[in-house]
C-alpha cells in the first residue's frame, strides 16, 4: 500500500540552527501538507502545497519556515534558525485532490527536539 | 478561531466493552469532518471522510455519526480489542486546504 515516509524519524539540534526535514509524498498526489504537534498539544497547520507554490499557510508559518519540492519526489520543509520553541512532532502529509472529502494521508512524523 | 474539542481526552475500558467518543466543531460553513487512528510510533490513519448531516459510516468494529446542525460527531468502537488501543483524533476540514484537530481522545483497551 503507498505510504508517505518520513525522514529522520528524530532530529536533535542546536538552537539557531537550521534543520531540513523531508518528506515523500503519494506518487500520484498533487497537495502536500505540513502540520505539527508540540508536546500535550493539538496537531496544528502549517502550509498546503500545490503546484510548487504555497496554498495556504498558518500564522505559525513565518519567515523562518520555507517548503519546497525539489526534486519531483521529495517535499521539504526547513526551519533557518530553529527555536526552543520548534520542538515538536512534524507531520508531512498527501492528498490526491484538495476537496474536504479527500482522505489526508500522513507520514508517521519526525520528532524535532531543539536544545 | 476555529475550535474543535474531543471529549473524553483519554479512557481505559476492558476487552470487550463497547465505547464512544465525541467530536464537536463549528456547526456553521462545514465541509467534511475526518477521523483518524493513531498508533505510537505509526502514521495517522484515516477511519472515516464525513459529509453529510445524519452521515453514518462502518467499518468493522468501529462506526461513526454526524450531526452538521449542531456540530458534533461520534465514533463507537463496538467489542473493544486490545489493538484498538491508540488515540483517536478528529479533524474539521476549512474548505481551503487545511484540516483543524481537535485534542484527541486515547483509548487504552486492556485484556
């Protein structure tokens, strides 16, 4: 069955530094997702993707953030210089089409934990 | 701010017993209500898309109802497994790419 994967499955850096983590979305999907979960708290929006461009994005989502799809096959997403605050499950995600009855399907996360 | 709430946040039943879960989210501008399944250390997994008001949808064990009127939702897991042990999240979809999750309600079933 396909599957979003997710690599690392944890990352731990330095504060200020900057971290990539990437993703490979559902070969034939087109709208790439990433949503986060800090600790004790409720999985969050980030940024929608579509067509190499931003969608929609969170107010989370500020100039420290930045995603891109590289190559065709991979979706990234970085954070320039990371935060304490960053910590948190990051969740890639997939869909085929992008109306609210299409099914998201979610890699199984990288954990963030900046020190 | 759009806010989607789950209640209980967490339960532990015995094998066996059946079990209910709610969802409530804006009744106003609705476009599908989505449950997931999440297991430690795996990916959520979509259970249900839900559209319509009354929508009632079965798989297996588990089933789920919606009430777009008065904005909420229920799953039931019907003879709890010790598998079904995960959290279980639901998640309001905006109508503009985005999905809005409530707290997580997580199911321990025990032998």
């Amino acid at each position: 069955e396909p599957e979003v994967t997710q690599t690392p499955s944890h990352q731990v850096t330095q504060m200020g530094q900057e971290v990539i983590l990437r993703c490979v979305p559902i070969s034939n999907h087109l709208y790439f997702y990433w949503y986060r979960q800090i600790l004790g708290q409720k999985v969050e929006f980030l940024v929608s993707f579509y067509n190499n461009e931003i969608s929609e994005k969170s107010e989370i989502f500020d100039d420290q953030f930045s995603v891109e799809r590289p190559d065709g096959s991979n979706f990234t997403l970085k954070i320039r210089s990371t935060k304490l605050e960053d910590s948190a499950m990051y969740f890639c995600a997939s869909t085929r089409e992008e109306t609210p009855n299409t099914e998201a399907f979610f890699g199984q996360g990288t954990r963030l934990t900046v020190v | 701010i759009l806010n989607v709430e789950q209640s209980p946040q967490s339960l532990h039943v015995q094998e066996g017993d059946s079990t209910n879960f709610t969802c409530s989210f804006p009744s106003s501008n609705f476009y599908a209500l989505h449950w997931y399944r999440w297991e430690t250390a795996k990916s959520p997994e979509a259970l249900f898309v839900m559209t319509l008001n009354g929508d009632e949808k079965k798989k297996g064990r588990i089933s789920a109802t919606l009430n777009t009127k008065e904005g909420y939702s229920y799953l039931y897991i019907k003879g709890s497994q010790p598998e079904d042990s995960a959290t279980y999240l639901c998640a309001f979809h905006t109508g503009f790419q985005k999905l809005v999750f409530g707290t997580g309600t997580r199911l321990l079933v025990s032998p």
